[in-house]
C-alpha cells in the first residue's frame, strides 16, 4: 500500500527533527521510502505566538495496516519528545497519514484522507512536490489536489532548498 504522509515541526531544530522522523520512518519494518518534497516553511495555524513551522511529506510504500502506521508514527513522535500542551500549539514533531492508497478511513483515532489536508498548502504543496517527482496523480477528497491549492489566498509559504 502507499502512504503519504506530512511531517511538521517548530521546535529543537525542525528541520533536523523533520529530516531525522523521515530516516526513521524510512527504517521502519515492512516500509520502503519513494520520494521525499522540499521543506517548507510557514506560519502556524491557529496560535501565532510561536514559530514559523517547517514542513514536507513522503510517499512510502507499506504492508503496515493504517492503525500499525499510525502507532508506529506515534511511537516516533514520543521518541522525539512531542507534547500535547495546546491545540495546534508548538511541537518537536507531528507526523500524520494524509493518504494511504484510496481508502476512506474513519476512526476515532485516524481520519484518512487527513481532514484537515485540502486546507493547508504546507501539506498541497509538498504533495505536488511528490506527484512531479513520481509523475503519480495524487486525489484528495476525489478531487485533483491542485483544486484545493487554487482554493487557497491567505497562507504564507516559503519553499526551503532543504529536501526530504
């Protein structure tokens, strides 16, 4: 199954806390890493007394069931020291499914596609990132992902050199 997803951070170095999840992501048993975006930078949502966020996604190829890929992720974020002080508050490290292959999960634990991934261009655009790379058309919400960046006016985002 292929999985895309979105690693975040504005704590402790988020670059090298983005970079490092995905060398562990990619180290993970029954996971083969295919493509990596650019690292963008962007302001947080919701609380702005914080700092700017970094953010990319990967496509990986899985045999892990979402559940097993969402406890893994977790396990991840824990080793990177990630709280949950504060709704969308800083963080060392988050890690979300955005797709995984064309199923529509709804759990009380895991939402897939990512409910929140159309609104946010620190997600569309690392995902265009990845179908340029691997030429693979990405729907979100059967829809063209493009649709939802067109959709979007007010967010301020900075493509980084940095890759994943």
């Amino acid at each position: 199954m292929k999985a895309f997803i979105a690693l975040g951070s504005n704590l402790n170095h988020p670059k090298a806390q983005i970079q490092d999840a995905c060398n562990e992501i990619a180290q993970l048993t029954n996971v083969q890493f295919i493509a990596g975006s650019h690292i963008y930078q962007s302001s947080p949502v919701g609380p702005q007394d914080q700092d700017d966020f970094y953010n990319g996604c990967i496509l990986i190829e899985t045999s892990l069931s979402p559940i097993e890929l969402l406890d893994a992720l977790q396990a991840i974020e824990q080793s990177h020291h990630r709280t949950r002080e504060r709704h969308w508050g800083p963080r060392t490290l988050d890690l979300d499914i955005i797709l995984y292959d064309d199923q529509i999960i709804t759990l009380p634990r895991l939402n897939i596609p990512h409910i929140h991934s159309k609104e946010r261009l620190f997600v569309l655009l690392p995902l265009l990132d990845i179908q340029t790379i691997t030429n693979t058309p990405i729907k979100l919400f059967n829809s063209p992902f493009e649709h939802w960046i067109s959709q979007i006016h007010d967010q301020p985002i900075v493509k980084t050199d940095d890759t994943l």
